[in-house]
C-alpha cells in the first residue's frame, strides 16, 4: 500500500492541476465574454444585424414600409399638425368674418354668447317654424 500511496497522491495532484487549469480557462473565458468592450462590440453587431434584415424586409415590401413611416410619422407629429390645424381654421374663419354679412358673431371668452345676437335671416328659418298667418300675409 505504501507503494501504492504515492502513485495515487500523484495522479490526484495531476487531476487537481487538469481540473485548477479548466477553471483558469473558463474564468479567462468569462472575464473575456464580460469585458465592457467585448459586450459593446456583441450589441454593435447584433444591432447592425437587425438593421440589415429591417432593411430587406422594408425592400421587399415597399408599400407596407410608406403606409408604417406614415403612421409612426402622424403620432410623432400629431401635436405640430394640430396647432397647424388650428391655426389654419382661426385665419379661415378670420377672413370669412369680412366677407359674410350673416356670419355668426364672436362669443365671449368665456363661451357665453355674445349681448346682442340677432335673429337669423327669414330665408334659413325652416318652412315649419313660420306660423301659418305670417305665411298668408306674405303671400298677399
């Protein structure tokens, strides 16, 4: 057994150093693989990766890709478009105030309807609303 003892401390010191040697590989494997620059080179390239497929599929279906930039493009500029809307509307309107005599008064700031309102021209009252005596007297 004394004989044996030896050889056996031995390969047990030659397993020990294969296995202390696959533990420094896999740790220098590690820090490699979790390096700051190693991880931003890995996210650049799946980045470009994706882009480049995006790409082709935008190629391959053009019409899809103009109505989905269109889309995305009215959500990030609903804001600007609506007070270009509004803006719009305000100068039409302004400029309808001067051409049309009947044009409907500016109400109050507060929503409140203007003093003096005066009643509608007879040619938009409807035929229903003009008593049946007015109607006689304005044929005779």
């Amino acid at each position: 057994m004394t004989a044996e003892a030896p050889e056996t401390i031995v390969q047990a010191k030659r397993n020990a150093a294969r296995a202390r040697a696959r533990v420094d590989t896999d740790v220098a494997a590690l820090q490699h693989r979790l390096h700051p620059r190693t991880i931003a080179d890995t996210a650049i390239d799946s980045v470009r990766d994706k882009k480049d497929q995006a790409v082709g599929a935008a190629r391959k279906r053009p019409a899809i890709t103009a109505v989905a930039g269109g889309a995305v493009a009215l959500l990030v500029l609903r804001k600007p478009l609506k007070g270009l809307y509004r803006l719009v509307g305000r100068r039409l309107r302004k400029g309808d105030d001067t051409d049309d005599d009947r044009a409907e008064p500016r109400r109050k700031e507060n929503g409140a309807a203007p003093d003096s309102v005066s009643p509608p021209p007879d040619d938009l009252i409807p035929h229903a609303a003009i008593p049946r005596a007015a109607t006689k007297a304005k044929q005779e």
